[in-house]
C-alpha cells in the first residue's frame, strides 16, 4: 500500500482522500477484522471452519480465501516488477534513464517538460513539441517490462526476465512461510521494522527532490468538490 495510497490520494483530491478512507475503517474496516480474529479465537479455526457456528455462512470462508488467492496473485506481480527494477539497477547508467534502447521509439526524448521549458526550446524542440514527446523511464515500463501490445486480440510476447522474477518471488514467498509459525515469527523481526526505515529514507530524498513543495501543497490543499465523486468513496473502500 505505500505505492497505491499516495497514489489514490493525489488522484481524488489530496488529503480529502482521507475523510472517506478513515470513515470506511472506523465503519467497516476496524470491526469486520476484530470479527474475524475474534471468530478464530474463539473457535480455534481457520477462515472456513469458523464458520461451523453458523453452517448457512459458510461460504463466506470460501469467498474471503477465493479473495486472498486474488489479492497475493495481484501484489505478488508488483513484487516482481520492483524486483525488476532492482535487478535493471546495477548498472552504471539506469537504463530507463536514457534514450537509445531498443525499446525505446522515436518521440522518445531525456528532456520531458522541463521545468526551464517557457517560451524556449530544448533538445533542438520547442516547448510544444516536447509536449508530445515520451520520457524514456515511460518507454521502459510500457516497452521493457510490460511489453503492452496494440490490444487484446494481440496477446504479445512473453517477458521472461520478468517471469523468472515473479517465480524468485514466489519461491521467496514459500520459504517465509513454509515452517509455519516458525518460520514467519523470525521473517517478521524484518518485514515490520525493515518498510519503516525505508519510508523514513524515501521520505527525505523526497522531500530534497525538485518540486517536493508543490506535492505537499497539493495535499494540504484538499479539493473538498471530490467528496461527491461515487468513485473517491469506491478507491477508499477497496483500499481498506
């Protein structure tokens, strides 16, 4: 959730984002997980054999295991796309840095709406014409690591870099978890302090970068008119 909540934040509005995500938690989100644990505690069960209490319910320990096979297929690929890029980051020169790939296509340009750009030109481009021009980190998603074709009648190529990161991570995933209880009390001491830290170093190389003031301005800024959009209240939900 640290890449999607900012993410949802500055497309419904900056921090009015929050009015409909904390109220959504307090109403549903908050109980429904005290149910939950509640249930298994008290029954000493798992999601589907809880739901003994109460046979005629049952088939919501079905549906919540079809939604978490759902969601670990979903997150599990945006494992590997940072594992990807973690792997794409050992070189000299980042390759989504420059122009000059394979990849890349001819309206691909390292100058991307300079913020110098006014009135001016750039690259042997005006202004206007680098309006129309891709930056190369752009091409590198859409050409390197998704490979996204013309559409769905053509299905495209398989990545295999991408593939053979998607299958480290999951053989990463089974060796957290394979002992069980075991395993995953050691694997935590990690996982809960380890995302803290790197928040913290994110957080000040954001804040150092170019324009890190208008982004913060932005948030503080809410656009209270997005609180009558349907869809501001459908992202918080499934966001809980």
């Amino acid at each position: 959730n640290v890449w999607r909540f900012p993410y949802l934040c500055y497309k419904n509005g900056g921090g009015v984002f929050l009015i409909p995500y904390i109220l959504i938690a307090l109403i549903g989100g908050i109980p429904i997980f005290f149910l939950e644990i509640s249930l298994g505690q008290f029954m000493k069960a798992g999601s589907i054999n809880v739901w003994n209490i109460c046979p005629l319910f049952k088939g919501l320990g079905y549906a919540s295991m079809v939604i978490v096979f759902y969601c670990n297929t979903y997150y599990i690929m945006v494992l590997a796309w940072g594992f990807y890029y973690l792997v794409k980051s050992f070189t000299t020169t980042l390759p989504w840095a420059t122009c000059g790939h394979t990849w890349n296509t001819p309206d691909c340009v390292e100058i991307f709406r300079h913020q110098d750009c006014a009135n001016a030109t750039m690259a042997n481009l005006t202004c206007d014409q680098l309006a129309d021009r891709r930056s190369p980190d752009i091409e590198f998603w859409e050409n390197k690591v998704l490979r996204l074709s013309e559409g769905l009648e053509v299905p495209g190529a398989l990545n295999w870099e991408v593939t053979l990161c998607l299958l480290t991570c999951w053989v990463l995933v089974y060796f957290c978890v394979w002992k069980g209880v075991k395993s995953t009390g050691k694997i935590e001491y990690f996982t809960a302090t380890f995302p803290y830290v790197v928040l913290v170093v994110l957080l000040v190389r954001g804040v150092l970068l170019p324009g890190a003031l208008d982004g913060i301005i932005y948030y503080l800024k809410p656009d209270w008119s997005k609180l009558a959009s349907p869809q501001v209240w459908y992202d918080a939900a499934t966001q809980i």
